[in-house]
C-alpha cells in the first residue's frame, strides 16, 4: 500500500467538489478505455485525474477549437502508459478528432488512441512518448524552443509554458538525470514538470528499487522545488501559481498521489498499473468515487464545464491573433514561415554559391570539415538553424559563425552546449522540432550514436527532421582504438525505418548531404562524416544534386561493356576509385564506381534507376564497417570488403592495412568474381 493511504487521498479529492466531480470525469472515462480494450494502464490516470483537472481548469494556456496555436501552452505526458488520462482530456475539452468511438477503440487498430501517445495520431499530441523520460528530455526541448523563437519574435507572439506529468520512471531512467541537469544548468523558467509521486513500480512499492529523495535531487541540479498534496485541489493550485511566477529555474511540483484512486482493493497497488481493474473491480471504483453514469457517458452538466474550460482561452488565442495581424508584415511573415517550416527563399541562392566555391576550388577535407564548410555557407540563410553538441565541438566541428550565440541561462542562443548528455541532446532536438519555429542539429562521435539511439528512433517514428551530426565515423579514427571506433553502427542506423542515414564521400557530397536533411523537415537526417581528409571525388558541377538518388555511377573505367561494379561509401570511394583505376589499366577490365551515400533514397528509386546504377555484372561493396546488409546489393558477403570484428588501437594507414580494406584487397575479390 502507499504511504499515503487511499481513504485520505478521497477525503481530500472531496474537498473542492467541482474538481473532484471533474476529476472523475476522467478516471471514469479512463477505466472504461482500459476495460473496453483490455489493456492498457487505468491506475496512472486515477491517480493524477485531480492534478489534470486543477492544470486544466486553472492554468493551462490553450484553446481546444484552435489546437495547433502557436502560443498555446504545451503539455507532455513522460509517464506516457497514462495515455488514457489524455485522451479523455482531449474529448472532454472538445478536441474535435477526439470523439467518444475513439475512446471505445482504445488501442485498437486504425484509432487515434494509441497505447502510448503517439505525435500527429491526435490533436493535443505535442509529443510521443512512452519510452521512459523522454518526454522530459523533449520538453527540455520545446522549452529551449520557445526561449529562442520569444527572443527572435517578442513576447507578445512566443510567451507560453511546458508542462510536464513525470513518473518515478522517468526518474529513474539516465535520460531524465540527463534532461533535468541541463534544464537547471540553463535555468529554463518556462518548464514546469508535476511529479506523480506514488510510491508505486510494476514490480511493487518503490523501496523495491527507488530511494532517490528527489526534491532535494532536483535542488541540487537548481531546480525550484515544491511539495504538494496531489489530491487536494487548493494545494495543487497554489504549488501551479507559484511555479509560474518562477522565472529563473524550472520548477517541479513533487505530488503525493495514490495510484489507482478509487479502486477498493487495488488503489494503492502495483496491481492497478497496467492492466484492467476487471468488471467487478471497475463497478466498485466508480461507486467508491459516486460515479452512476453509464460506461463512456458524461452527465450533461459535468461536460458542459469541461467544454467551457475546453474554450476558455480563445479570448487570450484572438487577442494573439489580433497582435500578430498588427505586428510588422516582415515578422510576421517570418513567424508563420518558421512555424510552418517552410524553408526561405534564400537557401537555394545559398546551395548554388557553395556548390560554386567547392567546383571552383576542390578541397581536399575530412567530410567531418566539409560538414562545417557547408554549414556556413547555409546557416546565414537559416536563422531557425539551432546547433549543438555533446562536448565535442572541435571536434564534430558543429560550431559556425551564423550559429556562435552560446546559449546562456537567460540569454538564447542560437548553439547549445548540451553537455556529454548524447541522449538528452537527441531528445532536446526532438522537441524543438514538434515545438516549431527550429530546425535543430547536433553532434557527437557516430560510436556514441548508440547512446542517442532511442531519441532517433523517436524522430523517425514522429517523423520530424532532426538532424544529427555523427563523426568520426570508422576505424579511420585511429589511435584512439575499438571503444571509440564504429564497427555496426551503420548497420543499426539503416535499419531504423523513416531515418535518413547519410555517409558522404567529399565535400561535394556532404554539402548534398546537407541540403537534403534540411529540405526533409519530416524525415530525420543523420550524417556520417570522417575524421581524415578525403579528396574531392567529383569536379564538374552537373547542376544536380546526385545524393538525392541516394546512389549513383560517379566514374567508369574502360571502353567495353561494365564488367564489374565497385559500390562504397564515405572515405572507402576514393579507395574504390583507385582499384578501379588499377582494374582497368593493369588488368583490362571495364569497371564502374558507384558512390552510395543512402541506402534509404537509392532504395526508393524506381526500379529502372537502380537497374542502370548497379548494372548486371558482379559487384563489390566496400565500407569501413561491419558487412550486416550489403548482401541486399551484392549477393554474398565475400563480396564485401569491410570489418568482421572490432578495431584497434593504431594510425588510420595501419588500420586499413591489418584489417584488409586496400585496394589490392578491391582488385583480388574482383579478379577472382571474373575468374582472373
């Protein structure tokens, strides 16, 4: 049972009658949801209902006629099993997508009401969640959002909060320590986060594993830090007032709750988390709590209140309006731009002056180098271009003069130091991205990639385009050996669906790279790029961007029909050019050289293009990496030049050498395929 009993809870709830008739609005609709599908989780809801109804009623800046206003307040629901304690809100304030069927189809196929919440399934949906603190970590983000775009736009268009509902959960996970560590170090006023405080873990009471004193923790990070009854309406407002009058730091309102309130043999119990009360149980719950309405049936006058709490802001979102009808036609122009992520007319001209430098001038660069070469050629057309790194700046090479700003508590800037919080950066980029107004990049080693990991997939699965910057991206790294060097990360990558994974092979390429992940605003980019210079492979300027295929023939050697194709990627392209060479003038032999950038667009090519790119011949893949997938395109991993195993520790030339990825390597699995 929970320390704080389930009878005290009720007779506190009872205090403010309205709020806990309203509140029970939600716990009913909650457990019918979870009945009708069988699934799900009614004890979360239960327990926050008052808390939700209180932020609701009282505070939440939002107008359910007009859902995606700009200025709204958001709100992310980390504890995402919760999900029915939402899309009752939802339907109670008259979203209109959220109807009663979709309530009954809770978790059913075609529903917008999906287990976890789930980002463009429903209004209301700022974020998916459902993976444990990252919907922390994503506020952080809108947060860091909203701080830039009020800077660039005034208060009188960007002034809102982000409200957060956390579990214990999320508290235990190393992203949410990642997120709130960099909230306070950034004193981001505008958060607010209600902890639900229950005492209560799938495996039992928290004791089981969990001891943290978080307030004190979250003090200690510079948080700003209250405690609260999280059934007594009064107490709960008063906690909501004064963190909204906290400017400096964000806020958590640590609430003591009991899960499942209202159920008489499972409140209090880790058996009210995540599955059904079950028919019995269910009946006594409602009418433990007084509730006599038929399942998914509201008495008129409890939805009429929430209907008008529903509309309450649409005098606050007009007036927003009318300022933004009265400001300058250039801001404003600019505003719903950004909003809308509609790309300025100025980065085309942009693109067409780097490409220009680059043919003009080869350079000869790591990719890692031309990464920052085109980022400032484009970032000056890209005021929304917000960047960052994980405490690798100088070396991701992320920092450029359009994009210096740091960002300072109380001073937005346009680069964030996140710190070595790879996860909690992915996840930041996240929310900026469902926030609007910001197209947010970051860099780490690729290696670390796998730290970011659930924050990527997160993004392709929301389908928004972060951009993640990854370097150092194979054994080409060298000395600083296997731990940091990358073996079957592009492996995994690549099989992430919706992701872009790009592994450009020059600066021509990266600058390609570049311009597709900005141009995909609901697709995420990630950019594979070396620590060593490569040379630059292409010379004359087609006027086509050739990446946007995701492959293409870059070079062909000899006069007679294609006898073998050489496909690579990144640094391994030049290495394929020069067995190329060899193939032909030592050995006769009539050889095409395909640059493979991305998998994902050469793959979504139709099938004529890719016909005419991989040819009929025998082929050989060459990449600085495990082998995993490049059968798809040349039949047998034998056929691959590329890593069995893990790196070493030595210079890049050694490396290359002792694990077999040479041209002569290239020449003699070439040779042998033409019987030669």
């Amino acid at each position: 049972m929970s320390a704080y009993s389930s009878k005290t809870a009720l007779e506190h709830a009872r205090r403010d009658k309205l709020n806990f008739s309203l509140a029970n609005c939600i716990r009913a609709l909650s457990i019918d949801a979870v009945e009708a599908a069988n699934s799900g989780h009614p004890g979360a809801p239960m327990g926050m209902a008052d808390a939700a109804t209180v932020l609701f009623r009282n505070h939440l800046k939002f107008d359910a006629s007009a859902p995606d206003w700009p200025d709204r307040d958001r709100l992310v629901l980390s504890n995402g099993h919760a999900s029915a304690m939402l899309y009752s809100l939802l339907y109670l304030t008259g979203y209109e997508d959220m109807t009663k069927d979709q309530l009954r189809n809770f978790r059913q196929m075609g529903s917008i009401t999906a287990g976890h919440p789930e980002f463009g399934h429903a209004k209301g949906v700022e974020t998916t969640t459902g993976p444990l603190g990252q919907g922390i970590a994503t506020a952080v983000g809108m947060t860091l959002a909203e701080q830039i775009m009020a800077k660039d736009f005034g208060a009188d268009l960007v002034d809102h909060h982000t409200y957060v509902f956390m579990g214990d959960g999320c508290l235990e996970e190393g992203i949410g320590q990642e997120a709130i560590s960099l909230a306070g170090h950034l004193g981001l006023g505008k958060l607010i986060v209600l902890y639900d405080d229950n005492g209560i873990t799938i495996d039992g009471p928290t004791s089981v594993s969990f001891s943290d004193n978080i307030p004190q923790r979250l003090s200690a990070c510079g948080w700003h830090v209250q405690s609260c009854d999280g059934h007594d309406a009064a107490s709960i407002d008063a906690a909501l007032t004064l963190a909204k009058a906290v400017t400096d730091k964000p806020s958590l309102i640590a609430m003591k709750t009991v899960i499942g309130l209202g159920s008489p043999n499972k409140a209090g119990k880790e058996s009210s988390h995540g599955s059904p009360l079950g028919k019995e149980e269910a009946a006594a719950a409602k009418t433990a709590l007084g509730w006599t309405a038929d399942p998914f049936e509201i008495p008129d006058d409890l939805l009429n209140e929430w209907r008008n709490i529903g509309v309450s802001g649409k005098d606050m979102r007009l007036a927003w309006e009318d300022r933004l009808a009265k400001s300058d036609q250039a801001l404003q122009a600019e505003f719903l731009r950004r909003m809308a992520h509609t790309l300025p007319a100025e980065f085309k001209g942009a693109v067409a002056q780097a490409r220009k430098a680059l043919f003009d001038e080869p350079k000869k660069v790591a990719t890692r180098k031309a990464s920052q070469m085109a980022l400032e050629a484009l970032a000056p057309a890209l005021p929304e271009l917000i960047g960052g790194s994980a405490d690798l700046t100088g070396s991701n090479l992320t920092r450029v003069a359009a994009v210096d700003t740091q960002f300072k508590p109380g001073e937005p800037g346009r680069y964030i130091g996140y710190g070595v919080r790879e996860f909690a950066m992915a996840a930041a980029m996240n929310g900026m991205m469902t926030h609007g107004g910001i197209i947010p990049y970051g860099g780490t080693f690729l290696v670390f990639s796998d730290y970011a990991r659930n924050g990527i997939r997160l993004s392709a699965l929301m389908g928004i385009g972060s951009i993640y910057v990854m370097t150092h991206d194979s054994i080409g790294l060298g000395e600083d050996g296997p731990t940091h060097q990358p073996v079957e990360h592009l492996a995994s990558l690549r099989a992430i669906p919706n992701l872009l994974t790009f592994r450009p092979a020059d600066a021509v390429e990266t600058l390609e790279c570049w311009e597709l992940a900005i141009r995909n605003r609901k697709r995420p980019s990630l950019l594979a790029l070396s620590r060593q210079a490569v040379p630059q492979l292409r010379l004359e300027d087609t006027g086509e961007n050739l990446c946007a295929r995701g492959a293409y023939i870059l070079r062909e050697f000899g006069k007679s029909e294609r006898q073998i194709s050489l496909l690579a990627t990144g640094t391994e392209v030049s290495l394929a050019l020069e067995a190329a060479e060899k193939l032909s003038l030592e050995k006769g032999i009539a050889v095409a050289v395909v640059s493979m950038p991305s998998w994902e667009l050469f793959k979504e090519q139709d099938k004529a293009y890719r016909h005419s790119v991989l040819g009929d011949c025998p082929r050989v893949a060459i990449e600085a990496a495990s082998k995993f997938g490049w059968v798809t395109f040349v039949g047998d991993e034998d056929n691959v030049i590329g890593m069995d195993g893990f790196g070493a520790s030595a210079p890049a030339e050694e490396l290359y050498e002792k694990f077999g990825i040479t041209s002569e390597a290239i020449i003699a699995r070439a040779c042998c395929l033409l019987g030669k």
